[in-house]
C-alpha cells in the first residue's frame, strides 16, 4: 500500500494531534510486540501502524 493520504485520515478524527497520538501508540505496540517475539521489523513501526490504521478506516 502507498502511503495513506493525511487529509483522508484527518477527516476521520477531530485533530490532527489524536491521530498522531493514535498511530505512535499502536507503533510502540508493534514495536513492543516485535521485541517480545524476536521478530525483525522490515518495515519501521510507524509506517506499519499508519497504513494498518488507514486499512481500518478503509473498511
């Protein structure tokens, strides 16, 4: 996926400061989470929490 729009996802939320404090607390757990398992993130964890959270707003 190409990285999301801003302005679509920002239509979603009431400010711009949630949506980031949304996407840094679901990358913090996908980092967490990474660590936990032993995987290694090919991806950065903020991408990867961005576009999954774009991909929920799609649906």
């Amino acid at each position: 996926m190409l990285n999301p729009s801003i302005g679509k996802l920002i239509k979603e939320y009431e400010s711009r400061y949630q949506l980031v404090i949304d996407v840094a607390k679901y990358a913090r757990h996908i980092s967490e989470k990474a660590d936990e398992t032993g995987e290694i993130l090919v991806e950065k964890p903020v991408n990867t929490a961005l576009n999954e959270l774009a991909a929920k707003l799609d649906k």
